[in-house]
C-alpha cells in the first residue's frame, strides 16, 4: 500500500510526512514448512546482537501450488565434462512475473 499523497496535512507545513512501515527487498525468505500467523518483529543487529523492539504485525508462509511442469537435462553425456544444464519450466497466466519476458529466451 503506497501514499502517492500523504493522508495528513500539518499546519502550515510545520510537518512531512515520511513512511518507515513497508519492506521491499530482493532477498528471498523461505520456508520448509506451511506456517500460519508467526509474530514479525521489529528490531535491529548492531555490536553482534539482535535486539527486538515490538511484535509488527504477523506473517503467514504457505505451500506454493506445484509447477506443473519442471525439468533440468544435461547438455552432454561425457563423463566428467563440464557443460551448462538446461532447466525448462512451464509458466501460468497467473503469474505476473512471466507475463512479459526480459532477456533471452529460448
């Protein structure tokens, strides 16, 4: 959820308005399991440890759907050669991701 334009106004611009509450990061969590409704907390790591400063709101990791389909087949048959894989997957509409390619694609 992004304010385009902030939803309080201050007197006589006395004020901004800065939001510290949304996360967007390119590292992945994962995991093992299904798990419903863990805590998040916010906190920081400085000197070696980690301190908590108050439950964030509460985070939910599910099963994915299965690929339905997924194959990784070698390029050679020589023993002990070293040769790139092929790794080929079936997209779904659903997927924004795929939606439109970028880069190269076979």
């Amino acid at each position: 959820f992004y304010f385009t334009v902030s939803p309080f106004t201050f007197t006589d611009s006395k004020g901004h308005w800065t939001r510290r509450n949304k996360l967007e990061t390119n590292e992945e969590i994962k995991g093992i399991t299904a798990a419903p409704n863990l805590k998040l907390c916010w906190g920081i790591y400085s000197a070696g440890q980690t301190k908590f400063y108050h439950e964030a709101g509460k985070v939910n990791f599910v099963d994915p759907p299965a690929m339905a389909s997924a194959v990784v087949s070698l390029t050679t048959k020589m023993q002990e050669a070293v040769a790139p894989v092929i790794i080929a997957f079936k997209t779904t509409e659903s997927r924004n991701e795929y939606s439109t390619p970028t880069g190269a694609t076979m």
